[in-house]
C-alpha cells in the first residue's frame, strides 16, 4: 500500500473544474451579504430566531447549492436548518481568517469545499453529549459520490462503489456504539490510494471531512473518538502542509458556533485547537 503524502515541494495549480467559487461563488456572496448586514439584528432576536426555520434566511442560496448537492434539500430540514447555517457562518469566519487568507488559491478552495461537505449527513440534534458520533465517516462516504457522481471529478465503477459502500458498512460502529471505528481507516486509505491514483485533491478532502473529529480540539466539548494512539496514526494521514490546513478547519469550525459569542471565549477556543494542532506537528516533526 501506497504511504499517501500531499506535496509540500511545489504549489499545484488548480484546474478549473475544481474551483469552488464556478459553482458557489454566489453563496459566498450571499453569506458576506447577509452577515454584514443583518448580524446586528440577529444579536438582539438570536432567541427568537433559535424557535424558527433558519433556511427561509437563506432560501435563494440553499437552492444553488440543491442544483448541484440535492442531499442539502434533506440536509436543511434538520434542526430547523441550524445544521445549513453552521455552514454558512464557517464560511464567514473562515474567509475572515488571517491564516486562511495567507494561503494559495489551491489551498484555500480545497478548505472552501471541506467546509461546505465537513457536515452533509449530520442529522440534526447530536446523540452523544452534543455531538452527533458518526457524521465525519458518513459525510466523507457521501462526499466521495459527490465528486464522483454529480462533478464528475472521478471516474469510479459500480464495483468501485460497491466496495466503499463495504468499507462504510462497518464504520459506525465498534464494541457495539455508535461511533466512528477508526479501525476501517486503513482500508479506507488503501481504497482510495488505488482507486484514485493521481486525485489528491479529492483525496484530501475526503480525509478532512473524515477526520474532522478525529483529533483533539476543545475541553469543553471533547470528541467522542479519537484516532488512537494518536502518535502513530496521525503521521499515515497528514502531512506538515495539510495538517496546518487542517487546523484552520478545525478552529473555524468550532469559531462559527461563537459567531456572536464572547471574545473571550472565542480567543479560548481558538488557543485550544491551536495548542492541540501544534502537539500533532511535534508527532510528524519526531518521525520525519
């Protein structure tokens, strides 16, 4: 099996097809407009707001992402939409990012597209202490079909299909929890290795979506799996480049949920993710 690394040599050019903002760039547009404008107002009715339908707020935008992600209809049904309007306010955060902006073009839509699929089956209220357990798994599942199927991005078989269905079938469970098994992780490596030689870029999608609670962040809100042990694992799935894009996922996606919080909280939350990402760094530094 094939030790899956990105490239830290040279910066890769993007192809066009791939562009996030040829499909969505007007949801970005819609989310700076809406958030500029009405973030004020949203402060001082947040707890009536909390009582409705979010997706109304968003109508024209959901609908460019249905015409391409028709699973985003479904998706915006749970939890009154809350699930949609995470996603928008991590775009807004994650825009507004110094290190986001620091990145290339290439690095920053790959970011752009894990954050847009990072929650596509999440299924409303969370089972376990606030977090839904298994989303990550199920989310990479249904984003490979996404490139595959509606993009176009990959050329996989019926079989080929069949085989990640297989893979799937036992990640959501281990000991007899629902949870992310982390023991399918190796096979999913091996699959996509073989069957999408030459796709890193979908690849490292797939495995920021996977893994997005798969590591460390915050006390507060502690991941119910986590790859173990941590040390050994980490060095086969990331590399010094992607684990830095990583971390920016990761900070923006716990930040969007404080959008009108605290500053405080939202400095604390952001040092946490950042503290347990560089612990990562030192695992890869001390097998390089």
């Amino acid at each position: 099996m094939v030790d899956h690394k990105f490239s830290e040599k040279t910066e890769p050019t993007i192809d066009e097809r791939y562009d996030f903002y040829k499909y969505f760039g007007e949801v970005i547009s819609h989310v700076f407009q809406y958030f500029r404008h009405e973030i004020k107002w949203y402060q001082k009715n947040r707890l009536w707001m909390a009582k409705m339908d979010l997706p109304q707020f968003f109508e024209k935008t959901n609908e460019i992402i249905e015409k391409y992600i028709p699973v985003w209809k479904t998706l915006k049904t749970y939890s009154h939409g809350r699930i949609c309007f995470h996603v928008y306010k991590m775009f807004y955060v994650l825009l507004k990012d110094p290190d986001y902006q620091e990145l290339n073009k290439h690095d920053k839509n790959i970011l752009l597209w894990a954050t847009l699929l990072h929650d596509i089956c999440k299924r409303g209220t969370p089972v376990v202490n606030g977090k839904d357990p298994v989303h990550p798994f199920k989310s990479a599942w249904a984003t490979l079909y996404i490139f595959n199927d509606t993009f176009k991005f990959c050329n996989l078989t019926e079989q080929d299909l069949k085989e990640w269905d297989s893979i799937f079938e036992d990640a959501y469970t281990y000991n007899g929890k629902e949870i992310q098994n982390h023991h399918v992780v190796p096979r999913v490596k091996e699959f996509l290795d073989k069957k999408l030689p030459g796709k890193e870029w979908e690849i490292e999608v797939i495995w920021y979506v996977m893994l997005h609670q798969s590591v460390p962040t915050l006390r507060d809100h502690p991941h119910q799996s986590l790859l173990e042990p941590l040390e050994s694992e980490v060095k086969k799935y990331f590399s010094k480049r992607t684990l830095k894009i990583f971390g920016i996922l990761l900070r923006n996606d716990s930040l969007s949920y404080l959008i009108y919080g605290p500053k405080d909280k939202r400095k604390q939350y952001g040092k946490e993710i950042d503290e347990n990402v560089e612990k990562i760094k030192k695992y890869l530094e001390e097998n390089e």
